[in-house]
DNA sequence: GTCTATAGAAGGATAGAC
DNA sequence: GTCTATCCTTCTATAGAC
C-alpha cells in the first residue's frame, strides 16, 4: 500500500539518524519510534527485531559509502584530473553525510561478512580493478612514480575520511584555535589534490 | 594495601580490555568481572559505577594517545628527520596498541568537556605549540612550503592513524588481495615520511 | 576485601483490541 | 496498519554474610 511504503521510510530515515548517531549498543527502540512519531509495537510490525532494523541500516549506509568512494574515481581522466575530480566529489559527499565514517568504522566489525559481501559485489570488484589498471597505465606513462597501489589508495581515503571520522575530537581542538571545521573541510577539497600529486608523481 | 592495590588494578585493565572491545555501549560488567577473575560486586566496591569505571579508563587511554601523539614531535630535529622519527615511533605504539584509535574516535563525543581538559592541559599546549613554532621556521628557512600547518598536522596524523581506525574494514579488503595488515603498516613506517615529504617540501 | 543472592530499572518484544 | 498494555529478559547496583 502507499501508507505502508510511506510508514516504513519514516521509521528507516528515524533509524538511520539514531544509529548514526549512538550505534546498535546506544540506541533505544524508544528512541528510534519517538522520532519516527510512531510507537514500539509498530517498529517491531515493520522490522521484526532491532537487529534485523540495524542490519537494513547498516546494508544502505554502507552501500551508499563504498558505491560513492569507488564511483568518484572512475572515469578516463588522467591521474591529476581525477584526483582534482575525486576530493571534490568525494569530501562534498561526507560534508552531506558527515556521521557516516564514524558510524560505519564503528560498527563494521559487527558485520565482516555483510561487509565482505558488498566487496566481493560485482560493481565493485570491477571499479576498484579499473582503479588499479589506470594508476598501473599512469606509472607506465610515467605520470606516478612505481609506488604501492593500495599504499597509495589507503592514503588517499585516509586524507579525506579522517577528519569526518575524528570529527568530535577536531572541533574540540579548532574550538581552541577558532578554526571552523567546514572551512577547514572545504580547503582540502583543493589542497590535497596538490598534496597528493607532490607526494607521488615522477620527478 | 598491597592487595588493595593489586586488585584494582586487575579489574581495570580488564575493563579497558572489554570497553575497547565493546565501547561503553556494548560493555557488560559480567564480562569484566569474568575477564578479572571475580564478581559483579567488587566492580561496584572498587569503582562505584560502570560510569565511573569507564571514565577512569577513557582518562588514561585518551592521555596515553595524545601524549604520545605529541611526544613523538617533541624534538629538535630538522623537519624532515623529526617526520621520520615521528613515523618510527607513532606507528609503533599504534601497533602495540590497535584498538585505540577505534576506540577513543567513538567514544569522544560522550567525553567532549574531559577531552577538552586534556587538549587545554599545560603539558600537551606546550607541546602543541612548540611543534607549530618548529614548522615556522621550517617555513621560514624553506626547508617547508609556507602551507596552513594545521591542514598539514592533520594530514600527517591521519596517514598514520587512519589505517588502525579502519583496520576493520581494511583487513576485509586485504584478505581479497592477500595482503597482510601488520607488513602493511610496518611499510609505512619509512614510506611516510618519503610521502609527507614530497607532498610539502619547498622546491 | 570478597562472595552470594537479590532488588530494581530498562529495554526489546508480543498479545490483543480497534 | 496502528495503538495500549504488559511480559520477560538482561543488566546495573546493593544488601548482607563471611
């Protein structure tokens, strides 16, 4: 029914903002259907258990997460234009999902296999080789000095998930500089494409 | 008294085991008991509360990391040397430490005013601002880009922290591509400062 | 100081009316 | 489909014996 489709979104957007923000061990049940404007019971009519709520959660989030990450790189641009492309796109993404890091670097020990899955997921598997067959064809041309691939993909990710991850210990530092996160986000979106190219292409 | 002493100290470092593990959230005063050999009881003999239990071990686990944090960078070297003592050491005590990125990352925002405590400490602000003073005139003998020496402080954190605080999710995606985690981030150790290095070094 | 036993509260889940 | 009322388990915390 169109009551029923429109019901459950209600108390999965309500879902979504208590897990994000107190993960499965910190959020009531109470909590999640007060701010769905509903009751307990209707919860457990929609989504059986906690648990299997959490797990639809944590399948979307972490959907939207990886498909973003990978997506954002693959394109045909040579490797400084997709870096440029990728920290835009990328650090825009967290900025509207700024809960999302710490959420999902929380809770995906809960969940190694879901989490295996969406790796081992045909989309996936064939953006990330993509990625990797461009940064081979950009150290061959001689753009990308011979370095370690994944080395090079962590710090990349590392450079802009960080500051979303540690968010909560960011801000109490910027308080004692009066530095404000969002501008201090912003910035990166154009300094660590320079950052990261300096770092590794061929002299 | 010296069994006093002892005991005390038993339960707590089975307390930081469990909440490390498990967060404040998902931790269980059973499970500490269990771990410490005794009972329920003299958790609430010894600490009063499972709050006040928690707060003890996040209070040390929070200033063991961010003296340390500091520490590492508190010498006289020339920039470069100080990256690759900084990398050396940092990445070693995260090694004999995996699980407290993870954790203080999720439980600092239920601690922001002791947090806040700490980053404000006389120590750690002396600390603070000796590693910003070294940068300038790093700047200023160009030995360093004249770069925002907050973004770069980040940076050079997160390359070092990010990968113990998604270990998770990493070593899902390691095990795809059999790669082992601990050669993994032994190969940071001296590939990090060469990275750091590059990325901001006047040319 | 350490234990056993239990009180008391909280929270997930369900029954049953509408 | 939605609500009220309530069950039942789990967990923190304490009382009281040794």
């Amino acid at each position: 029914m169109e009551k029923e489709k429109q019901t459950e979104e209600i108390i999965f957007d309500a879902a979504v903002q208590v897990f994000e923000e107190k993960g499965i061990d910190g959020a009531r049940m109470q909590e999640i259907a007060d701010r769905a404007g509903i009751n307990k019971a209707l919860l457990h009519y929609y989504f059986r258990s906690k648990e299997k709520l959490f797990d639809a959660v944590f399948d979307k989030l972490a959907g939207v997460m990886f498909k973003k990450l990978f997506s954002c790189f693959d394109n045909e641009l040579p490797f400084e234009e997709k870096l440029k492309l990728f920290y835009q796109e990328h650090i825009s993404f967290l900025q509207a999902h700024p809960r999302l890091p710490s959420f999902l670097l929380t809770e995906i020990n809960k969940h190694p296999q879901r989490v295996a899955a969406i790796f081992g997921s045909e989309r996936i598997m064939e953006l990330r080789q993509n990625l990797f067959e461009q940064m081979d064809e950009d150290i061959e041309n001689g753009a990308l000095q011979d370095i370690d691939k994944m080395q090079l993909m962590i710090d990349i990710i590392a450079l802009s998930v960080f500051p979303f991850a540690a968010r909560g210990l960011i801000e109490i530092i910027f308080k004692q500089h009066d530095i404000d996160f969002n501008d201090f986000v912003e910035q990166r979106k154009t300094a660590l494409p320079i950052f990261v190219i300096n770092a590794v292409k061929e002299k």
